[in-house]
C-alpha cells in the first residue's frame, strides 16, 4: 500500500511537470509583431498571426491520429506521451540549425504541434486513469496553474531572447528534454480494463459525481455500458462533445488576447515585443492565481464557472478597449483574460473525467484537450482577426470590444442553459 501510495505521487508530480510545458505556443506568440514586420513583412501580418497559431491545428490532427493508435493497441498511453515530449525537443533541435526561411518557421510550429497533439491528451488521459474524482478535481485545477507558470516563465524568456535572435522562442522547446527522461521513468503502463472494474465495485465516489450536475456521471456509471470480461469498449458519451465545443468556443475568444497583444501595444504606444512577452505573462499570472482557488470554486460554483469565465473575459478586453494607451491597465485586462483559463477548460476536464473510464479516455482527452483547443487556437485568428477586419479595420481596439460583445452573449445563453438543464434535472427528479 505505502509503495502503490508513492507512485501514486510520483505520477502526480510528474503530470504536473509535463504541464509546466503543456502550452508551447505560449513561448512563441510574443515574437509575432516582430516577426510579421521584421523577418518577414511581405508575408503579412494576418498570414504570420495564422502561422503563429498552426501548432493549435496541427495538434488536432496528431490528436487524432494518437487516440487511434492507442484505440487499436498500436501504441500506448506512455508511448505516446513520451513522444509528443520528444518532438517539443526536437522543435528546439530545428530552431538551431533551421531559420532562414518561412517555411522553416512552419516547420518548427509544425513540430510543436505534432508534440501538443500527441502529450497533452495521452498525459491527461493517464491521470484520469489512475486517480478518483477528489484527486483528479485537485489535480485539474493545479495543472492548470503550472501550465500557467510554465507559459509565464516561457513568455518572459521569449521576450528576452528575441531581443537577440527571433526564433529565441523555438529555442526554449529544448527545456523538454529532462521531462522525457523523467516521464519514461515514472509513468506507469496503461490500466488495463480488469483493474478498473475491480476498483469500480468498490467505488463509491459514484454518489459525489451524479449529484454534481445534471448530465454528468462517474467513471464507475460509464463503466456499466462496457462489457463486465474487459473486452468491451464502453460508449462515449454525448456530453463529452458539448464540452469539448465549449472549450472550442472559448479558446477562439480567449486567444484573441495573445494573437493581438503584440500589435495592440505596438499601435497604443506603449511597448514593443518584449513587452508583449510581460503581458503575456500576466496572462499566465491570471492563469496561475485562478488555478489555485479553482479546486474550491468548482465545488461551489459548478457549472456557473462557465458563465462567469466569459463575464470576466469580457471585462478584460473592455478595459483594453477604453484604456489602449495604459500599459498598467492593460496588465490588469490581461491578467483578467488569462484567469478564465484556470476557470472554464478544468471545470470542463474535470466533468468529462467523470464520464470516462480506459477504454474511452484516450479519445474524450483528445477531443477536450487536443482538439479543442488546438481548434480554437487557430481559428481564432481566421475568424475573429478576418471577421473584425470586414467592419473595424486593422484596429485591435475594436476587435477587443467585438470580442467582448461576444463573450457577454456566450455568458447569457451559458446561464439560460445552465437554468433549462436544472430544471429539467427536477421535474426528472419529481417525476
């Protein structure tokens, strides 16, 4: 028992670790400004800002193709993670010898992307195997606070090394390589279905899961559609997809914050690429300080954290519109934005947890940690910098308020939501 105990932190601490460079793109979304005006102005900036944002989609397809190897037994949750870690690496290995050209920069994207798609959902794919609800509630929100410190510590870095060579950011990718090593270490082999269903008859987390919101079970009530041998594979719930659209709808509102930062101080006055990587790295703070009290609100809030992540959203991208000559300010609004994060996208992992078990975990963690936001991180800007050039033109401060329009919208229909499935839970109950 102490030493199942010991690997269980051990495995705990190393999840939090990965998640420290669970968001590459943070390490590369400060140098946008300069690399759109600088080392390669005839691309453009929208074309530069849609390559900028490429690990977000190819991270979908590596998502994909990960939960279908893992599916067909052609590779292994460890496998995979420790390979998407990998490339992280070889993106750095890339940056050194290869950053003359344009499409060496697609390339390095490219590369974080195919690392992003493959780590990230088998990472939290093994969490959701290994832990039960309290712990994975607990761990979902402090991930989300290291993920935010890594992107903090990689933004600042960023906007340091670009000062010397634009590609500083791609250099930073070869931190990853201690995390591979510990990764093989210490990561277990995939649960197999026998140890879930010997642990689900005496689970009784059950009870806590089905009464936390309407539409939302628990691993072990999922695991009744699967078949009682282990062959089986159990369906995936339909609830996984509204979650995993949510997380989409927010990713392209939340990343209108990080694509533009650079080019709305630039226009302000106020700062250059450097500070672009500070601001970014408020946006980290936000991310970091919500994390923490996240295990807490969820309890408290549940599903209302929806609504007021896009409330809180909207408030961020108000001040930067009333107030785009106040770098002080604009800290304060990013700082704002980047707390939705630690709200919204564990509230959503944490519900789809407790609507998976193994055999469709590899496949929920793809959609709602790979592609999700690796969607709403590219569409972001082919839809909200295209969309917001038809009507305002090249001006930031109107697509921040444009965005902020939108979010204030997506909290009402959340909240109108929220009060039909209630009520429905009731009449359920009363019937």
């Amino acid at each position: 028992m102490t030493e199942q105990k010991t690997n269980s932190k051990a495995l705990m601490w190393t999840i939090l670790l990965i998640s420290l460079i669970q968001m590459p793109q943070f390490a590369l979304l400060p140098a946008t400004n300069l690399i759109a005006t600088d080392v390669f102005p005839e691309m453009g900036l929208p074309l530069v800002q849609t390559i900028m944002s490429l690990p977000g989609i190819v991270a979908v397809f590596a998502g994909v193709a990960s939960a279908l190897l893992i599916r067909y037994g052609l590779a292994s949750k460890k496998s995979m993670t420790v390979f998407g870690l990998a490339m992280i690496v070889v993106t750095g290995v890339v940056a050194l010898v290869l950053h003359t050209r344009f499409w060496q920069l697609c390339l390095m994207n490219a590369c974080v992307g195919i690392g992003m798609g493959t780590f990230v959902p088998s990472t939290q794919s093994i969490m959701f195997d290994n832990f039960d609800e309290k712990t994975r509630q607990f761990i979902s929100g402090v991930s989300f606070s290291c993920i935010n410190i890594g992107g903090l510590l990689m933004s600042l870095m960023c906007g340091f090394l670009i000062t010397f060579i634009w590609y500083g950011g791609h250099l930073q990718m070869l931190i990853a390589l201690p995390v591979v090593i510990v990764a093989l270490l210490v990561i277990p082999k995939d649960r197999k279905m026998r140890d879930v269903y010997t642990s689900a008859d005496a689970d009784t987390s059950a009870e806590v899961g089905a009464s936390d919101d309407a539409g939302t079970e628990t691993n072990a009530g999922a695991n009744a559609d699967a078949d009682s041998s282990g062959r089986g594979r159990t369906k995936l719930p339909g609830k996984v997809l509204y979650y995993t659209f949510l997380i989409v709808i927010f990713m392209i509102m939340y990343n209108v914050a990080t694509v533009n930062i650079s080019t709305h101080l630039a226009n302000g006055g106020v700062g250059d690429s450097s500070t672009a990587g500070f601001a970014t790295a408020f946006l980290m703070v936000g991310g970091v300080a919500a994390g923490l009290i996240f295990p807490k609100l969820s309890q408290i809030l549940r599903d209302n954290l929806f609504a007021l992540a896009f409330i809180i959203m909207a408030i961020g991208f108000m001040l930067m519109y009333f107030f785009p000559a106040s770098l002080v300010i604009t800290l304060v609004a990013m700082f704002l934005c980047g707390s939705t994060m630690s709200l919204l996208v564990p509230r959503c992992i944490f519900n789809v947890s407790n609507l998976t078990d193994p055999t469709n975990s590899a496949t929920a963690t793809m959609l709602v940690c790979c592609v999700a936001p690796g969607s709403g991180h590219f569409l972001s800007p082919v839809i909200m910098t295209n969309l917001t050039l038809v009507f305002g033109g090249e001006s930031t401060r109107y697509r921040f308020m444009f965005t902020a329009y939108v979010c204030l919208g997506l909290a009402v229909i959340l909240d109108l939501y929220k009060i039909f499935t209630d009520s429905k839970a009731q009449k359920t109950e009363k019937s």
